[in-house]
C-alpha cells in the first residue's frame, strides 16, 4: 500500500477561484451581521448548501445564493480582508500562485466606479501577495447574463490594468446563455492586449461549450472544461494545444454535473493528454477548498504522489505566474515527490 505525502505541503497554482466564493463561512456571518443582511439556512448553518444547477431552478438557487454573500462586501475594507483572507487559505493548502476571478461590476456601485473598484482589488492583490507569500494575479471576468457591450467595457478595463496585475479574461455564470461567439469582439480586445483568454466552458453544457470557447474566442485555458471527456476528438485538441482545463471536482459534484466524485472524469481527461489545472471554484458554497481537490482525485480516482506532481506541474505551466515563481514551484513539487513519505 502506497504511503502518502501530504498534498497540503505539494506546491501548486491555483487557477479557478471566484471572488466572493472564495470567502472564509466566518467571515460571511460577520458581515452579515455588520450590515443586518439576513442569511437564509443554507449560508448560515456551518454546512455546505444543497445545490444542483441542472436545471433552471437550481441553478437560479445556486445564483440567489451567491448574490446575497456578494451584499455582504460593501466596503474597501470588506474587499481588502477577502483577499487577504483567499490568500492565506490559500498558503494553507500549498498553492504558490493565485489568479482570482472577479466581475468588478458586482461591487463598483458601493465603491465609486469600475476604475477605484479596479484599484481597491489590484492594490490588496499586492499587498496580500506580500503578507502571505503567494503569488497572486487577477483574472477579470464577464457575465453571460448580461450583453455582450459590457463585456467589451470590461475587456477594455482588463487591458488597462495589464500591467498592474491583470493577467485574463474570462466569461462566467450559466454557459447555457449567450454564445460564446456573441463575445467574441470583448475576446478580441483581451487578446489584443496580451491578456490570456480563459471563458468557462464544458461544465452544465457539454463538450460543444468547450468546443466553441476555442473557435469563437480562441481560448487559451478553459475554465471547467470537463465535460470535453464526453468527445475523445476535442480532448486530442485540447492535448495538442496544451489547453489547461481548470477542473473542479467537489463543484462539479455539488451542482449535479456528476452524481458522485468517482464520475468526475478525471482519469478520462489525464489518459487523453488533456493539461489540468484542480481548483475549488467556490469553497462558500461547495465547502472544500484547493488540497481537497488533489485529496480527491488521490481517493476517489487513485492518482499515486507522482501522478498528484504531475497534476501541480500542469497547474503551474498553465498559469499566468511570472517565470521565476514558476521554475520555484517546479522545483517545489520536485522536492515534495523526492521526500520520504510520512
């Protein structure tokens, strides 16, 4: 029987972490109680809500209850402790680099505009970096719900701050609406500006959605992008561009994508070739964070400790990290797997 190594102590990058999902349950009730937000059961009890987004309702659910904890950050101060907070959870789990996704939009009307809300986020980016040791960046997403003119603003704004910390773009929320293609123009922009292209994609719509985020955006790395399983042609696709799929398995779980985390199809994906990048999406709401992710594919898929570097690696060559914090991540993993287990 294989002894195993800590994945807390394995270095790795973490690709796939939503702004307000990445908020500490403590610090949710905090807040709420701060500002006299009434919490309903499911973000007040302790325990991981019950969510499946399958279907209209549910995911309309799973919506209701992100924007609720997105009224509980009202403050510089607020936006400030969240990521600092992402930070050290982050270190915890052993991840040298973070890109955290954020729709600024959801927080400029609080905060003065799009510009100081821009400036508030980047500037604690910097200073949690600093405070915690991990490296971090800021990933600037669009809203599928809303039109595609916002999201060429937003793509814009992403350009701007290219040089301040922004390092993609993305497009989330549900990829049963909007085509990819209608945000194609906001892509363009992104690209142009040297920003790595990163929509979500393949996750409650199958491998036709990771499909079109390559021909309509020309994506670089897909957020979720698990599904593509279901179409062994794109994953060669996906294996031969070494486009990074940012795979979270305790969130595809929760919102019904796959009954249980054995049907996560994380041998089907690493057998074709496909690069993966684990991430934890929303621990608020899905309860579990980055090492819990590798803790899974190690349980519930027998991924041995070289398999579980292997993993990191890809996670750090698909990152956007500066080249030194990705040759000492490297160097990282490649400690870990020679030390001894415990």
């Amino acid at each position: 029987m294989q002894s195993a190594r800590d994945v807390r102590l394995l270095p790795k990058a973490h690709l796939h972490l939503h702004f307000t999902g990445s908020m500490r349950p403590s610090t949710l009730l905090e807040l709420a109680d701060k500002y006299g937000v009434h919490l309903p059961e499911a973000l007040s009890s302790g325990e991981p809500p019950k969510l499946r987004a399958t279907d209209e309702r549910g995911w309309f659910r799973f919506q209701r209850l992100y924007d609720i904890a997105r009224s509980c950050l009202r403050s510089e101060e607020d936006l400030r402790r969240l990521v600092r907070e992402a930070a050290e959870e982050d270190a915890r789990d052993g991840s040298g680099w973070l890109e955290i996704q954020v729709d600024p939009t959801s927080y400029a009307p609080r905060l003065g505009g799009l510009i100081p809300t821009m400036e508030i986020i980047l500037d604690a980016v910097h200073d949690a970096s600093r405070e915690t040791g991990v490296g971090m960046a800021v990933l600037v997403a669009a809203n599928r719900m809303k039109h595609p003119l916002d999201a060429r603003t937003l793509a814009r704004l992403a350009v701007r701050y290219a040089d301040r910390g922004v390092v993609g773009f993305g497009l989330s929320n549900d990829e049963r609406r909007g085509l990819a293609r209608d945000f194609d123009r906001a892509f363009a922009i992104a690209r142009e500006g040297g920003l790595l292209a990163a929509p979500h994609g393949g996750e409650l719509a199958g491998a036709s959605s990771v499909r079109d985020c390559l021909d309509d955006l020309h994506a670089g790395r897909i957020g979720h992008g698990v599904r593509a399983a279901e179409d062994p042609r794109l994953m060669a696709k996906l294996a031969e561009r070494q486009i990074t799929c940012e795979v979270c398995p305790t969130s595809n779980v929760a919102l019904g994508v796959y009954e249980k985390p054995e049907d996560v199809p994380l041998r089907t994906l690493w057998d074709a070739g496909v690069p993966m990048a684990l991430g934890a999406d929303d621990p608020l709401l899905f309860g579990s964070r980055l090492a819990a992710q590798y803790e899974l594919a190690r349980d519930a898929h027998a991924f041995t400790d070289a398999e579980l570097a292997e993993l990191a690696r890809q996670s750090v060559r698909g990152s956007a990290a500066p080249a030194d914090v990705r040759d000492r991540l490297l160097t990282g993993i490649d400690d870990w797997l020679s030390a001894d287990p415990e």
